[in-house]
C-alpha cells in the first residue's frame, strides 16, 4: 500500500498537485475485525501522512460504504495531522448510512472537512445522478452545511457534460450558487 502513495505523490509533484482524496482502505464486509483494521490503518496512515506533509500534500479521507462516519472521525484523530482532512460524500451518506445527512456531519469535528463531493441519488445505491434527480435535499445540506463555517472545495460528480449542466441549473435555481 505504501508503494501505491509513493506512486502519488511522485505523480502529484510532477503535476504540482497539493491535495488529494483517497478512502480509508477500510473493509466493513470482511471477517477481519473492523478494530484491528483501524489500528493497522492508523500505523500505515500516519507514516504516509510524514511523508505527505515532507511533500506539502494534503489528503483528504473520503467517506464510502460506511453505516456511520464514526472510524473515520477517529482514524483523523488518532493520527492527527494538519495534513489530513475529510472529505464528505453526500451521495455515500444517502445510499450507505441510515443516520441520514445531517446526523453523519454533525460526527465530523468542525474545520475537519475540506472537501465534499455532490451527487445526487435515490438511496438505493450510488448512482450519481444529476442533483435534483434523486431525493437527496440539498437545500437543508447547504444549510445546515453553512453553519459550520468550513473552508472547503465542492466537486460535482457527473456522468457526462449533460449531468453537470443539469447539476448546475438546479443548483442555480435553488439559490445555492453564487456566480
């Protein structure tokens, strides 16, 4: 695993990339318990994380399958470093956990996240439609969102040129984007 995120950031050098988002390479549907998997995750994240910081890249741990944020939030503080960072799935939380959105930001620490990947979907897996296409509320998200202050990036994540238009459009509507 080690090789793989040297092979990132020699590849981020080249492209003078200084921010990356990867997953916490946990595995919720094995036998192996979930435990020993963190702590064998925190060993190998925080030797990666000196490496990243020597190279001034920050990495931000995307949420995935998971129920509830709840390893992640700890994997962050456990190995405590300025250069790692969450980034939130809305479309993850929707199609993976029961908490539902709301309940799963407010498990981040505030200032934790810096990014947050947008799609939309109908629970029922992560399929990445067009926001507004699925029953994902935005409108409460960036409400509740905006309350905590968080600098951040927010990525789009369209199939093709068609979905992010429409993605764009209903984001304008909304009153959600300011050009």
């Amino acid at each position: 695993m080690k090789s793989l995120y040297r092979k990132v950031i020699r590849f981020c050098k080249v492209l003078n990339i200084n921010h990356v988002v990867t997953h916490a390479e946990l595995d919720y549907h094995t036998a192996f318990p979930i435990d020993r998997q963190f702590e064998n995750a925190s060993l190998l994240w925080r030797a990666l994380c000196d490496e990243f910081k020597i190279n001034n890249i920050h990495i931000n741990i995307e949420n995935h399958c998971e129920i509830e944020p709840d390893y992640l939030v700890m994997f962050m503080e456990r190995i405590g470093s300025p250069y790692l960072g969450m980034c939130i799935d809305i479309g993850h939380f929707n199609a993976f956990s029961n908490l539902g959105i709301k309940k799963c930001l407010e498990k981040y620490p505030v200032g934790s996240i810096k990014e947050v990947h947008l799609a939309d979907n109908k629970g029922d897996g992560d399929t990445h439609l067009p926001l507004g296409d699925g029953n994902i509320d935005f409108v409460s998200f960036f409400e509740t969102f905006s309350g905590r202050r968080e600098r951040c990036v927010f990525v789009l994540e369209p199939r093709e040129i068609k979905e992010a238009q429409k993605s764009l459009s209903y984001l304008r509507k909304k009153g959600l984007l300011v050009e």
